[in-house]
C-alpha cells in the first residue's frame, strides 16, 4: 500500500491540504479540527505513508455528515497530575484530543522528565507517528499506541472462528530524534502482516514462522490494553458513548520523554546517528532492497522530494477524492 504507486498524478501538498479541510467542514466538522486534521493526513502523504493520508478524506467526511462520529466534540482535560493529563474526546475523530494530550505531556515532560498523556471515548486517531512526531520536534522521544473498548476485540467482539494469526491491526510509534541523519521512527501497526495479505499463501506461514505470529498477537493484545483499558475503555460510560457514536470506540496513550533524562541530548542525538548511519553503510540490504535502512529514513527522504516536486497521489485516490468533492460541494485546486 504504501510504496509509491505506479499510475499517479503530482499534486502540491498545499492543495491537498486545502481541499481536505473543506470537504472536513462542508461535512460539518468543527473550522479547528478540520484544519489540523488536513495538515496531519497531508503530512502522512509527504512521508509516503499513503494509507493515512488524504485518501482518508471521503471515509472520514462521510462519517461526519451521518454523526458515526461527533463532528464537534467538546474537549476537556478531565484527569491530571504533574506528569499524567487525561483528556476527554467526547465521541469525535482521535487526532485533536489526542494531539491535545500530546502537547500537554510535552510541557510536563520538559518538565518532570517524562509524563503520560492520553485521551478517550474516540474515533480512529490514524498513524501513531503523527504525536511522537510532535515530540521529537519538542526535543523529546515517544511512544504512542491507540486501543479500543475490548468488546470490539475481546469476548462478544465478533471474532469467532477468525484466525488468531490475524487479530488486530493497532498502530504503534517509536520516534528518536537525531542530529545529522534522519530520525528513528518506528511507525507501524502490530500485526506482522498488512491487513490485505490474506489467503492460502499467507496462511502457509503460519506453520512456517510460528514465533511471529505469536509475536504479533502479543504485541496486538498489549497495545489494546494500553490504548484502550488502560486509559479508561473498558467501562459502562464508553460503551455508552460508541453507542452514541458508533465510530468512537477508541483510546490513544503516549509517552513522551526528555530526551536528555539519562544522558546530555547531544550525546543521544548522535549516538542514533551513529545506528542510522551504520546500518546503512555496513550491512546488507533485505533481499529485494537496494539498501539497508532502519525505519524513518525513507520517510523523511520522500518528504524531502514531495515538498519539492509534489506528492504523487495514485489516480484511483484521486479518483474517490474529485467523487467525495463533488458530494460535498468542493472542487479541488488540481482540476
């Protein structure tokens, strides 16, 4: 999904952009909201990461209109300490409570060295990049992962007879700044393969690489709890707010640490120089790659070139967005 595709059309990030945030508020999303959460799914396009981009837009502006999530949602910090804020998303997309809860552990991890920001009752909060992203621009390091309130996973979830290889898809990020090369950034979903690799090929692999699977369901499992019963998911008033908002049945966690906690934030800066680098120059690339790269410096080379020559938006994506444009009443800057 998220290699470059191969029919696509170059659209300046600007317009993408804009267009985003008119069709969020023709479909009656708060001004706010809309324009944050424009500039967040055109900067997964930047990075490349075009299954949380833009192409989210006609999904999203749908859901909207027929209040499967709250279009104007009241904010609210309803929980906090020196290092944990908790802030209440009242049924609306996760991007802006959660990027509230962002910015504020930001502010008491500088402060107390690391803090706890979370937010609940939510709909979809998108690539977990976009908050520890926002760390690092902070001078910090992060983790951050969305879970749901278990009866969309657990007992009474609809899940009998699927395969447990498959459970969940939950994004997850690890982001360390650096000085000179790009950054460290881990941004990815637990499961160990994407949700449209399925069929006999796929399930063959489960005999052949047992552990991994394992490993993904264990990894789905903690980031469910993490996100969702952990920050308050799991009890009688998110049930009631997802039957109210059917799309927000979701929490979002993050940890954000100072950077220099442990140890000067110069030291820490280049010492993940020294792993990006070296994994570049010393190893061998996976087969079927040109080189070898840790996770980040893909990223931020697309988003160099895109910023420059465009984004390149596959014309099926083009397609559903002039559709979702019509429906809303927005014509794009690119016709």
């Amino acid at each position: 999904m998220n290699r470059p595709p191969e029919k696509a059309k170059s659209i300046p990030a600007a317009q993408l952009q804009a267009f985003a945030a008119a069709c969020f508020k023709a479909a009656g999303m708060r001004t706010d909201h809309a324009d944050q959460l424009a500039q967040l799914l055109t900067n997964s396009d930047l990075r490349g990461v075009r299954s949380h981009g833009t192409r989210q837009v006609p999904g999203y502006s749908r859901g909207l209109r027929e209040k499967h999530v709250n279009p104007d949602p009241q904010l609210a910090v309803v929980q906090e300490t020196d290092t944990t804020v908790l802030v209440e998303g009242d049924g609306g997309l996760g991007y802006a409570p959660m990027m509230m809860a962002t910015e504020l552990a930001i502010i008491k991890a500088k402060a107390k060295g690391v803090a706890l920001g979370a937010a609940r009752h939510l709909g979809h909060y998108g690539s977990a990049g976009h908050y520890v992203r926002r760390a690092m621009e902070e001078g910090c390091t992060a983790f951050s992962v969305q879970g749901h309130h278990p009866s969309g996973f657990g007992e009474g979830g609809g899940n009998k007879g699927q395969q447990s290889a498959y459970w969940g898809n939950p994004p997850i990020c690890f982001g360390l700044p650096s000085e000179e090369e790009p950054p460290l950034v881990l941004d990815a979903a637990t499961c160990i393969l994407a949700d449209y690799q399925r069929g006999p090929q796929f399930d063959a692999l489960q005999e052949l690489i047992p552990a991994a699977f394992f490993k993904s369901m264990g990894y789905t499992g903690v980031a469910m709890a993490l996100g969702g019963t952990f920050v308050g998911m799991s009890n009688a008033r998110a049930a009631a707010i997802s039957e109210q908002w059917p799309g927000a049945r979701g929490g979002g966690l993050i940890i954000v640490m100072n950077l220099g906690v442990f140890a000067p934030p110069e030291e820490v800066r280049a010492g993940v120089d020294l792993l990006v680098r070296g994994v570049r120059q010393t190893m061998e690339p996976v087969r079927g790659y040109p080189e070898a790269t840790l996770p980040g410096t893909i990223e931020y080379r697309k988003e160099q070139e895109y910023r420059k020559n465009g984004i390149p938006v596959a014309i099926e994506d083009l397609e559903s967005l002039e559709k979702a444009g019509l429906e809303f009443g927005v014509r794009p800057g690119w016709l």
